[in-house]
C-alpha cells in the first residue's frame, strides 16, 4: 500500500441491522471514501424500499485503527395523505 492510499471498512446499518465491514478497500483519499460511502446507499435501499413505509440505511466508515471517520445517511417514509396511516 502506498503512502497515498489506505484502508476503510465500510460497516452498514439496515433498518437497524448492524453488518461490519472486515475485510475493507484501499482508497485514495477521504473523497474516495465518502463517495464510496454515500454511493452504497442506494444499492442498501434498492431491494427494501418496495415493502413498508419506513427505512433507515446508514454507511459508517472506519480507517485500519477503528478510528470512526464518516457516516452517511438515507431515511424513507412513506404513507397515504388521506387515510391518516
């Protein structure tokens, strides 16, 4: 690894679900990691925003020291505006 580059893991919170990252990618800079970080989210949410009306999708991002670096975000809700649900 070079002295420009190193590692994060990329720990994912699915509707409360908490899967951790051991293995990691070998990124370039910090906007490589939060590109990487916030572009997962729509792939975490494809597959669950059919079913229910609310979701939470968060990205948490660690370096090679457990430091915690960045998180990123998404929340959907939905319901009906004339049925009070």
């Amino acid at each position: 690894m070079s002295a420009s580059t190193a590692r994060y893991f990329f720990d994912t919170v699915k509707d409360g679900v908490r899967t951790t990252d051991d293995i990691g990618l070998t990124l370039a800079d910090r906007d490589a990691v939060r590109r990487q970080a916030v572009a997962a989210l729509p792939e975490m949410a494809v597959d669950a925003l059919p079913n229910g009306s609310s979701h939470d999708f968060s990205v948490e991002v660690r370096d090679e020291h457990g430091t915690r670096l960045f998180r990123a975000e998404l929340s959907f809700r939905s319901h009906w505006l004339d049925r009070g649900d």
